[in-house]
C-alpha cells in the first residue's frame, strides 16, 4: 500500500509541476527579457535626451517671459 500511495503522489508531483513549468515559462520569458533589458540599458551608450521643462528644452523667449 505504501508503493502505490507514493506512486500516486509522484504522478500528481509530475502533474503538478508540468503545469507549473507551463503557466510560469511566460513569466521566466518574461523576467530574461527585463533583464537583458536592463543591462543592455545600463551598458549601452545612449544620448542623454533632455526632459521637459529643462532649459535645453524650452521655447525661445520662454525665459525671458519669466524674467519679467
């Protein structure tokens, strides 16, 4: 009795685990592909662009506007 319930619980282990292997490749797809997203991000040598409001990004005259 012992083998057969032991049998039975490896068969729903594999079960199990097949299933999980299944549903989380995505998200293993997933997490590699943030990750070599990221240190692609952190090694590549990218222009920095300027943000909004800096001043290498404003309308000329803008400035002025605000001086006075």
């Amino acid at each position: 009795m012992e083998d057969c319930s032991s049998w039975i619980s490896n068969i729903d282990q594999a079960e199990s685990s097949a299933y999980l292997s299944s549903a989380n490749a995505n998200k293993v797809v997933i997490s590699q592909f943030i990750k070599a997203f990221k240190t692609f991000l952190d090694t590549a040598q990218l222009p920095s662009l300027p943000r909004r409001g800096t001043k290498s990004n404003q309308v000329p005259g803008q400035s002025e506007l605000k001086l006075k």
